[in-house]
C-alpha cells in the first residue's frame, strides 16, 4: 500500500506532510499554556486558516499533477510566510516552531533544484536573523546569544549542503530501472516492442503507443501496445515533431508539462508537445511522452493509464530515454555482428569448397586428361580408372568424415596425424606424385578446428606444388612444440613460376585467421612451406 500511495510522490509527501506539521503545531499552541508568547489571536489564526489550507492542497493535488506542479510555488510562498508569522509571535528566534525551517528547505530541494532552494534559503534565513535582532533589541540583557548563533548556524549549514546536493546529484525517487526490464534481445526479435514492453512495465502504464522512424525513412509508424497485445500501423503522411525531453500531457484539459534547459518546469499546451491525433487515436489521453534518439532512427512513446502520475515521472523519463536508446543500439549492434559471422561463414565455406572440392575436381580433370591420352594411344587404362573411381570414394568417405568432425570438439594429435597420412596418400593417387608423410606428435589433444585447417593446408599446399611448380614429389611433416603446431610441406618443383608478394593467398588467409604464422622459401630445386599454428587459438592476441 505504501509504494501505491506514496513510494516515488513527492508532491504527495510534501503536502502530507505540510498538513501534518500544521496540525501538530496547532495542538502543541492549545496545550500549551505559555504559549503563544504574543498576538494570540493571530498566531491561532495563522494556524487554523493554515490548517484548512493545508488539507485543501491535499486534497486537490493528490491525483492532479496539473495542480500540484501549478501550485507548488504559490504554497512555498504562503509556507515562508506562516514560518515569519509564527516565528515573530511565539519568543522570536528561541521559538519552538523554528525546525520549520527544515521542512521549508527540504521541499524546495527535493521538489525543484538548486536554484530553488537557495531561493528559499536567502528569505528564511534573513527573516530568521532579522527576527532574531528584534527580539534582542526588545529583551536586552536577556537575549540568549548563543542559542541565536547556533541556529542561525543551523540553518545556513543545512541550507548549504543541501543547496551542493541539488548542484551535485539533485532528488529524484523514480531515476533507477531494474536490469531485466530492458534486457537484450536477439537479434531475430524485434527491440521496438521489446523496449514498449519494458518502458510500460517500468512505468505501470496499461497502454503504449511508439511513434517510430527509422533512420533515412520519410514514413512514420505507429507501435500500440494494449495489454500483451502489439499492432502497428503506417501513419498518413504529415510531421511529427520529436522533443528533446520528456513530458507529461492531458489532452481532455489541454495541459502539458516539461522541464527547461535550467531544469525549471514549464507548463504548456498538450498540442505543443505531443502529436494529438496519434494519441487520440489509440486511447491515450493522459500520460508520460519520452522521445527516443538512436542512430537507428527516432520516435516518440507515449505512456498512458499511469496510476499516481506526478512529476518525478518527467525526470524518470529521461532515465528511460537512455536505456530505450542503448537498447535498441545494442540491438543493432547484435544484429550487425551476426550479419559479419554469416559473412565470415560464407568465406570460409568458400575457402572450404576451394581448397578441398575445387583441388580434388582439379586433381580428378589432371587423371581424366591421363586416362585420355591413354585411350588415344590405344592403351586400356582399366588400372587408372579404377584408381579414379577409388580416388572418388575416399573423397566421398572424406567429406562425411569432416561433417563428423565438426560434431566434436578435440582431437588427440596421433589421430591427427593418422588422418593426415591417409589424405597423403591419397594426394599422391590423385596428382599421381610421391606424398611423403612424417609425424612426430606427443600423445596431446587439439582444438577439431585444426583438423579441418591442416587438411585445407594440405590439400592446397600439394595442389600448388603440381600445378605451378610441377612437382613431382612433396614432403609433409608434422610436429608439436611448446604449444604450437606445425607443418613443413616442401616440393621438388622447378620453381619456374615466381612467388607474388602476398601468394599463395588461399593458404596466408586461412593461417592468418588461425593465429598462425607462414614462410616460404623458394629455391631453383623446389619450395618450402612452413606453417606455425596455435594448439590454444583462444590465447592468441
């Protein structure tokens, strides 16, 4: 009941407590006899007709936002002014009612700012001295220094502090937002309905509607949301303007209500700053305005059936802008990640299909064109394509291996290597070359990626060595060393063909993205590679 009634209304607590505090200072005059010290009749006056002036604020602006941020100022006033009066007639500056002075100041801090408090500071405490002076102009001898300094002491210490409290941070109960209320989202869900959801359950707001352009657009949308229930709709063509701060508005009285660039309220009509037809439109008469402003576009949300709306829900607009707007760029920035892995994804799959299909293909048309000449010269070459038939089902065995091979996570190094001597040998049928292969491993695991990557690295490494170069035998050997992995493929090739500055660049790239290292060296009877990559990727630079 607390947090319905109370819990983040200021203006309700002041005005609670205004009328609190007249009373008891009422009934602390009755009972007590010695009291008021002069003017009785004006003294229980001011009391009563500050009573009944009290409990009629309450009454006006429990639920009215309207009247409380209009009459807030003119009832500051009428407070400073029953603080003299009873100041003045009951003993002075030793009078009881002067901790009244903190209520004075303290509304002024928490309902405006700065500015405002040392509005009300200055006047209290000069009429707090002034009295003060005569008073002890009227007592003599018996003026009580002392007390008189250490209250007025009081009251400029606790002016200043909270005067530097405004400055520094300022009140305001309804600046926090539970984490879970604007949590990031896939990026296949829409971050437009999932910050309406969010802002409304912040707010309690039982409609919603989100009047959103997205960035280069002319076109409006319209985004209601009534209950769980979502709807969007084009708008008619015509200008919707985007304010540069939070509001609230009443369409039935035409009222709006916004802050300055000083912070200070500044009441309007509810046509200046909202788009009336909109509203209108989808039920919301009465509420919270938040303008929204992303790199993704801009809009306004409107937040409507708010219960207890006030005018600390100006300040926890802005609280809401920010998140909405940091929420719907991480979206963005989620989506446009996931759009460069399905970019990488398809080069590597490129990269993939090149290095392992296109080679084999290429392979498969160099024994076909040998198969060829055969026929041609009259021989009967059942041996060649019976080796090319054999070539065409270990490849087959291959990639069915590979697609396993993604399933897992490790490998243990000897099985690596075992598989790398098959595909040796199978390289040597297929190029009709010698395929030399050495191991030297420790009884380790890595990473299944190296599995794909050093197959890759092969595949095109003897490719290369055949069809540029020539060869007509290719050495590959594999061995593990403080936590690196490492090939070193070398071929008899004539060399002929000169490396350009960044070749071969199907092998360069697929070591670059593994955090490896490459080195070639080219000599008149045949090329080095040597291949250098992480068995930990994850703590490479």
């Amino acid at each position: 009941m607390f947090d319905d009634v109370l819990k983040h209304r200021s203006g309700r607590v002041i005005a609670l407590a205004r009328a609190v505090l007249a009373a008891v200072f009422l009934f602390a005059i009755w009972i007590d006899p010695s009291q008021p010290a002069q003017a009785v009749a004006v003294t229980y006056g001011v009391l009563v007709l500050y009573v009944i002036a009290s409990i009629a604020i309450v009454t006006l602006t429990w639920n009215n936002w309207w009247l409380d941020a209009r009459l807030a100022a003119p009832m500051q006033v009428v407070d400073i002014i029953a603080f003299t009066l009873l100041v003045v007639t009951s003993d002075g500056y030793t009078s009881p009612f002067f901790v009244f002075f903190v209520f004075l100041i303290l509304s002024a801090a928490i309902r405006w700012g700065w500015r405002e408090t040392a509005l009300t500071a200055v006047p209290v405490t000069f009429l707090y001295v002034a009295a003060g002076f005569l008073a002890g102009s009227e007592a003599g001898t018996s003026f009580d220094l002392q007390r008189f300094i250490i209250r007025a002491g009081n009251l400029v210490v606790l002016s200043g502090v909270l005067i530097w409290f405004g400055v520094n941070h300022g009140f305001s109960g309804l600046r926090s937002l539970r984490d879970d209320l604007l949590s990031d989202v896939s990026p296949g869900e829409s971050p437009l309905e999932s910050a309406i959801d969010g802002a409304a359950s912040a707010t309690g707001a039982r409609k919603a509607l989100l009047l959103w352009r997205g960035d280069g657009s002319r076109h409006w949308l319209a985004i209601s949301r009534e209950g769980r229930k979502f709807s969007t709709s084009a708008l008619p063509a015509r200008s919707i303007g985007v304010r540069h701060g939070p509001f609230l508005f009443d369409l039935r009285h035409d009222r709006g209500l916004c802050r300055g660039a000083t912070r200070r309220l500044r009441f309007s009509t509810a046509e200046d700053l909202v788009d009336v037809k909109a509203a209108r439109d989808h039920g919301i008469a009465e509420g919270l305005g938040v303008p929204i402003r992303t790199a993704a576009g801009e809009g306004m949300l409107l937040l409507g059936g708010i219960d207890g709306l006030c005018t600390e829900h100006i300040e926890f607009g802005e609280t809401l802008s920010s998140a909405i707007a940091a929420h719907i760029q991480r979206h963005a920035l989620l989506a446009a990640v996931e759009d460069g892995a399905i970019a990488r994804a398809r080069l590597s799959l490129a990269r993939d299909l090149h290095d392992s299909i296109v080679q084999f293909l290429a392979g498969a048309t160099f024994r076909i064109e040998a198969i060829s000449r055969a026929l041609r010269a009259g021989d009967q070459p059942e041996r060649e394509l019976k080796d090319l038939k054999q070539l065409l089902l270990h490849e087959q065995q291959e990639l069915r291996s590979a697609i396993g091979a993604l399933k897992s996570e490790i490998i243990p190094l000897p099985k690596l290597a075992g598989d790398l001597k098959a595909l040796c040998d199978r390289l040597a049928m297929q190029w009709d070359i010698q395929c030399l292969f050495l191991a030297e491993v420790p009884e380790t695991s890595a990473p299944m990626r190296l599995h794909l990557d050093t197959h890759q690295l092969v595949r095109e490494a003897v490719a290369n060595a055949v069809r540029h170069a020539r060869a007509r035998s290719v050495t590959v050997q594999l061995t593990a060393d403080e936590g690196d992995l490492r090939l070193d493929i070398s071929n008899d090739g004539g060399g002929s063909e000169r490396l350009k500055e960044g070749m071969p660049w199907s092998l360069r790239e697929r070591v670059d993205e593994a955090n490896g290292t490459l080195m070639l060296s080219t000599r008149e009877t045949g090329t080095d590679v040597s291949i250098t990559l992480p068995l930990k990727p994850e703590t490479r630079p």
